[in-house]
C-alpha cells in the first residue's frame, strides 16, 4: 500500500469504520434454497458495475428464509465482495437478496456521500491496501477488521464530496448509455443477419431447400465450392513471444484481444520468413476467415478476419473465398454452429472435410454485396461506440485517480 500518498492539507485520512454506521459479511451457513422466489442468495461475483447481477443459475431462497437471514441494508449500503473476486461493488437499491459470506455491507453515515466512497473503492491507492491485506492460500480473502481500518481519503466538506462524486456518476452515465447503445446494436445486427442471410433483400418468390425457404434466385452450394479451406501449422515454444518481426501468428487466444473483434489487427507473436520456413508454416493471404477448429473454443463458434498476409496455428483453420465478397461469408459463417459438426471424442474438432461439406445459401455476387455492406455498417456503428466506451472507461479511470486524492479540485 502507498502510505505516502499526497493529499490536500484540508483533507483528512479517516478509516471506513468511522464513516459507518454498520459493516457486516453475510451468512456462513448454507440457506434452505427453493426452486423459484423473489428472493435471492447472491456472492461476490453478482456484484459487478454497480448493480446486483440476478442470472438464471442464481439460487433463491424462500421468505422466511430471507427474513430470518436479511441484513441490515438501506439505502446508504454499498456491497463489495471480500473473498475470491475481491473488491467488486454494487449499491444496495432495496433488492430482496441474502449476502453470503463471500460479501461484506458497509452502511455510509448520512454525513459522507455513497458514492464517493463507492469510488473510492475503485482508487488504485485502496485497491493496493487491499492487496496489502489479503490473507488465504488458495483463495483470497479481506477479513472485516482490514475492511474496516480501510484508509479513506475526505473532502472536507459535503458540497465537495457531492460535486466529485456528480462528476464520476456522468461519465458513469455516459458508460451505460454507450453500453446500451453497443448491446441494441449487436440484437439488431442478430436480427438483421437471421432475416438477410436467409430471405435476402425484397424477395417474394422462395423455394423449398435442405437449408429450408431461400429465395429463387439463390444457390445452395458446399463451402468447398466456394472457396479453399486449410488449417494451421504447428508454433514451437521456442518461437514464441516475440512481437517485433514482420509476420503475425495468430493463436485461437488471439481473438480475445479487444481490437480483434472483426478483423485480427493485434497479436502476442510475430515470426520472420525465415522462421515461418523452418515451421514450414502456411502464410495465409488477407481477408482468409478464421476460427477454432479444436477445443472449447470451436464452440463459441468467433470468426475474424485475417488484415494481413498470417500464420495461424494448429487449432484453427482459414477459409479463402474466391469471389471478392468475402464479409458475406464472414457473416453467414456465424449462422453455423460448429457444434453440430464435431467428430466424437474427449476434446471437440472438425476437420476440413467436415467444414468443407457444409451447405450454405448463396445469393448472386451484387446481392452479397448488398447484404454485407449492411451488417459492415451496424458493424461500424458498434465499433466506433465500442471506441468511445474504451475512451470513456479510460477516462473514468484517469478522473478516479485525480478527483479522489485531490489532485484535481472542484470548484463548490
């Protein structure tokens, strides 16, 4: 923990316990669970961005046995989780929960505005007092009385803890505005893709396929009719970790990297031509698909799209297409799950036979234009807000730092 952190002379350092009324875990015992109730146990990890997550695998609990465990939360309850996923937070907003043992309440005086303290729980100088005290081998683990010496930094005043505090929830704000405009987006471009890859654009006239109702017009085709397919090579260890050569290969974990949502512009390892020789590897042109064709990762069914002539390994394969439109396929390839295609076994795999049997529709080339240049727009939409949130999360972050040790001063 920094100890030496600086401050503004009129501010004082006081411990969470003595801006609290009451800070208190939850259960250590195991409640009564019932199949279906409006009252729910909830642990850490339902704690994220503020909110209290409910999800369909969150066990309830009936009402007496939510009476008899309740805490006592109000209005002024922050919740962070003090074991395993340490420090995430909710406001308490009058939810019907049971805490388990996993989530500390801490009750704020009326005299110290919430949300500043819930900020403050984001402030990298808290989160390192936190690391400082964590206890538990194989799980961590904040103990109550560390929770409550927790050094809290203070405005001297309300109005100044209140027009920080005004600050941090717009850009909050901003974030879920943002979120809700990248999550309508992305349901639409579903929508848009079931409807678009399968009925087309204004077709009236449709004939009964394999693949169900396409339009007259359209084909049903085989991907290996419409394009090569190739898997990946083997990346030695030794090979491994070097970014500054002129060759991307790509790993299947690559395309958990942000900026590889569509297309693969970032990777952790890079190789050389003479490398790629000794691999033996194949260099795959720009604008190949890609995707899993071994493992768990087969069955998130990602594909991206090469920006670059690549390497990819041996748990994924490329897909060329030979006509120029490309990003239809890229599209339709999302409709397919490869799930319903994988050879028997412990460990998930298809193989390019497999992938090459499948059956797709194909409309003519100036309607796969169409059809893509539309979902390439929403996808643009998305991208751009997904910049923006990137940019507003950031500067959440910077304004956390600054605004909360005084760095920055309001004018109250």
């Amino acid at each position: 923990m920094n100890k030496n952190i600086e401050l503004p002379e009129d501010w004082e350092v006081k411990c969470l316990d003595s801006i609290s009324t009451e800070i208190g875990d939850g259960i250590h015992t195991t409640p009564k669970y019932v199949k279906s109730s409006d009252y729910f146990f909830i642990n850490g990890n339902n704690l994220f961005n503020g909110e209290i997550l409910i999800t369909e695998d969150t066990k309830c609990v009936c009402e007496q046995e939510y009476n008899l465990l309740k805490k006592n939360l109000n209005s002024s309850t922050i919740l962070i989780s003090i074991n395993g996923t340490i420090g995430n937070l909710a406001y308490y907003k009058n939810e019907k929960v049971v805490l388990g043992k996993s989530v500390a309440y801490v009750n704020i005086k009326k005299d110290f505005e919430k949300r500043l303290i819930f900020y403050l729980f984001q402030h990298s100088y808290i989160k390192d007092y936190f690391k400082y005290e964590l206890t538990g081998t194989t799980i961590n683990n904040l103990s109550l009385k560390s929770l409550r010496k927790t050094p809290i930094p203070i405005p001297p005043t309300i109005r100044e803890q209140n027009k920080i505090a005004s600050i941090l929830s717009t850009v909050d704000d901003l974030i879920e505005n943002t979120g809700h405009f990248i999550n309508s987006y992305t349901l639409l471009k579903k929508s848009l893709m079931q409807i678009l890859l399968t009925k087309g654009i204004g077709h009236t006239e449709f004939r009964k396929t394999i693949l169900g109702e396409i339009p007259l017009e359209w084909e049903v085709k085989r991907l290996n009719e419409l394009g090569n397919l190739k898997g990946g090579s083997g990346f030695k260890i030794k090979y491994q970790g070097n970014k500054d050569c002129s060759i991307p290969f790509y790993k299947v974990s690559d395309m958990n990297i942000p900026a590889n949502n569509i297309f693969m512009k970032d990777c952790n390892n890079t190789i050389d031509e003479q490398i790629r020789k000794k691999l033996g590897a194949y260099l795959f042109n720009e604008n190949i698909i890609i995707f899993a064709k071994v493992g768990a990762a087969l069955l998130l069914n990602r594909r991206r799209i090469l920006t670059k002539p690549s390497c990819i390994d041996n748990n994924m394969m490329g897909f060329e297409v030979i006509n120029d439109f490309y990003k239809y396929f890229y599209y339709y390839l999302q409709l397919i799950d490869f799930g319903k295609f994988v050879n028997e076994g412990a460990v998930p795999s298809v193989n390019q036979s497999q992938v090459g049997e499948i059956e797709v529709a194909v409309p003519p080339i100036p309607e796969q234009e169409k059809i893509s240049n539309i979902l390439t727009n929403i996808d643009n939409l998305i991208e751009n807000k997904t910049y923006l949130l990137d940019s507003y999360n950031f500067l959440k972050k910077g304004l956390i730092q600054q605004l909360l040790t005084g760095k920055i001063r309001v004018k109250v």
